[in-house]
C-alpha cells in the first residue's frame, strides 16, 4: 500500500511558493505518474492549491488527465509526431516544439482552427537533448516562418547542473536563453510565460526564475542540492508498506531465496513480505536494504524476489503474522525514505519513485 499525505504536498508547495521571485508562478510536473503518486490526483490537488498549469512527457499522459476531468493548463514537455497531432488539438494540450518540422507540421495541422493555437518552444542551452539550437531559431526569424496558426504562448530549456557544485554550467545555460529571449523580443514576439528552472534551479538561482518554474521532485519532498547548499523544508509525500505473510525459523546453514546468497549463521527468525521487484523494490536492495518493523529496522536477507522480499527479524520482540513493514516512510522513531534507498542501491530518489508499480494500491490522505 502506498499512501501519499496531501498535506504534505500542500507544505511543500507552499516552501516552493515562498522562494520565488516576485511575478513568478509555477507549473507542476506530474509526468511519470506524478514521479510514482498518482497523476491524476495530484493534478487535482495541486489545482485545488490554486495551480492552473501542469506538465507532463507524453502526448498520452495529458489525454488521460483530460480524460480525467482535468481541465487547466496541460503542457507536453516530451516530443511529438506528426500522427499525434490531431489528438493534442482535440484534447487542449500545450505541446512543447524542440525542432523546426514539428513547428511547420503543428502550423499546417492548427490553420483549421479559429484562432491561433497555443505553443511552447524549447531552446538547447546545454543539456544536449531536444531543443531549437540558437540558429535554428534565429533561421525561423530571419525568414519569418514562424506559423501564423500559432501563437507563441512560451519559451523554455531545460538545466542539466543546477544540483552541481560549479554554477558555472547553469550560468553559461542562462546566458544562452537570455540570449534566445532578446532574439525574439527584438522580432517583436511578447512570450508572456518563460521557464527554466526545474527543482534545484528555484533554490539555487532566483535570476532563473523568469515568469515560471517547473518544480519536480520538490513537490513529492525531496531535493538533489549538495550539502553545502540550505535546503528547503520538504515533507516526503508518499509512504509505502506492506505486512508480514508468514514467519519462519531457520537454522544455522541453511539459505533464504535464489541462489543461496543468504546463509543463516545462528539460529533465525525470518518474515516474508508479499512485495517484491514487480512492486518496484529494487533487487539491488538483496542482502543490503531494510524496512522497518515495529519501529526497528529488519535487514533484507536473500535476493529479493518478484513478489516476495525476506528480512531477518530475529532481533526485534514480538514479531507476528500480520504485522506492518515500512518500506518507506516513518514507523516509531525511525524512518526509511526514497533517498535512503537510492543510496542504498546506487540510484536517485526520482528512479525509486518511479519505479513504484501501478498494481500497488494508492490511499489519499487528504490535506
């Protein structure tokens, strides 16, 4: 069971609000299943919060939050193709055009509209994905072919480093979109929403801030800064447990799970969780991670299995069938979160909650 606690959202987007630069607003990214929470969810309380604009990766992604009865401000952050374009016009998503065809083939597909259709572009200042080069952009200008079915609503790029040490890489990507948004303004083009940073770029660079940010991984409690950089206050989101399918004593010598890589040295005490990789527990996290049950942690012993994951509970007192095991979240006085985990198999916090599978049930606490 994953529960996400809506009220810790509401503070974290609330410590978000608080850092801005005057005149700033936010678009929230719920891609990925709002990175593992619940998309369509988090859509509506984040819009109940008073957020009118969201983003997401997929074309596919913004049609089931339409579906849905979303209904602000959907932009696609991710590529589109021209087969696609008919579904994105049908259902008022906000595509995010990275290259030159794309803008020609929305232009020719928007012209039966009645008026000119919303669009954001992207500028590749450094992070060496999609994204208009800076004469590819300035080709559009000089030639005037910028569709007249369209209306330029955005400027974006994206920061490759803002959670690194030297802000020398951010600061150079900075430079290179001022540089895109002159080259516009001098065309005669007023783009009312220009965006940049993403979760480390708020905190770390309010010169940044232009007239919107795309916070992630901030919303669901969780940062990338480096040590040296103060942290805001974020509240994790999202806790998930399971509880113990069976207990069972082994002696010393005899083996937990695939291929023996557990062997008990002393008499022990082992509980089965009916939660496994399928679940989106990483089977990094064999012989190495732990959960926590009745507020102690319990090491994972054995690999960890598709659907099942064993840990040695021999040291803690009174132990039953039944009994909830945390996986991440608090539970007495300890605590497990995404990014002891990520430490713990040699990944991020993102890739951990992600990695949560749809088939886990999701309980809302509402805020």
């Amino acid at each position: 069971m994953a529960t996400i606690d809506l009220a810790a959202l509401a503070h974290n987007l609330l410590q978000i609000r608080r850092l801005l630069s005057p005149g700033c607003d936010i678009m929230g990214v719920v891609k990925a299943n709002a990175y593992g929470h619940g998309a369509v969810e988090i859509a509506q309380a984040l819009n109940r919060h008073g957020m009118l604009r969201l983003a997401v990766f997929s074309i596919e992604e913004g049609v089931a939050l339409r579906q849905a009865g979303i209904t602000v401000a959907i932009v696609i952050l991710g590529p589109i193709f021209r087969e696609q374009l008919d579904d994105l016009i049908a259902h008022r998503l906000t595509p995010v055009v990275s290259d030159p065809s794309t803008l020609t083939a929305l232009g020719q597909c928007a012209a039966q509209g009645s008026a000119p259709y919303p669009i954001h572009l992207k500028i590749e200042t450094g992070m060496g994905r999609l994204g208009l080069t800076q004469n590819e952009l300035e080709a559009i200008l000089a030639k005037h072919t910028f569709p007249s079915s369209l209306r330029l609503e955005g400027l974006m790029s994206h920061l490759a480093d803002s959670d690194g040490l030297d802000p020398d890489s951010t600061n150079q990507q900075i430079t290179r979109f001022d540089r895109a948004i002159a080259a516009l303004r001098e065309e005669g083009f007023n783009v009312p929403m220009i965006h940049l940073s993403n979760s480390a770029g708020i905190v770390r660079f309010p010169s940044a801030h232009y007239s919107l940010v795309r916070p992630g991984i901030m919303l669901y409690g969780y940062h990338t800064m480096p040590h040296t950089v103060q942290a805001p206050d974020l509240r994790p989101v999202l806790s998930l447990t399971t509880r113990i399918a069976q207990l069972r004593l082994i002696q010393p010598g005899e083996t937990v799970s695939y291929n023996r890589t557990f062997m008990a040295k002393r008499p022990t005490r082992i509980a089965v969780l009916p939660i496994g990789y399928s679940d989106g527990v990483s089977r990094h996290l064999s012989n190495r991670g732990h959960v926590l049950i009745r507020g102690r942690r319990a090491p994972i012993v054995g690999i960890v299995c598709m659907d099942m994951v064993m840990v040695d509970v021999t040291e803690i007192q009174d132990v039953t069938v039944g009994d909830e095991a945390v996986l991440i979240g608090e539970q007495g006085h300890e605590r497990i979160t995404a990014r002891d985990i990520a430490e713990w198999t040699g990944t991020i916090s993102y890739e951990v909650l992600c990695a949560i599978s749809s088939q886990i049930p999701r309980r809302y606490r509402p805020s």
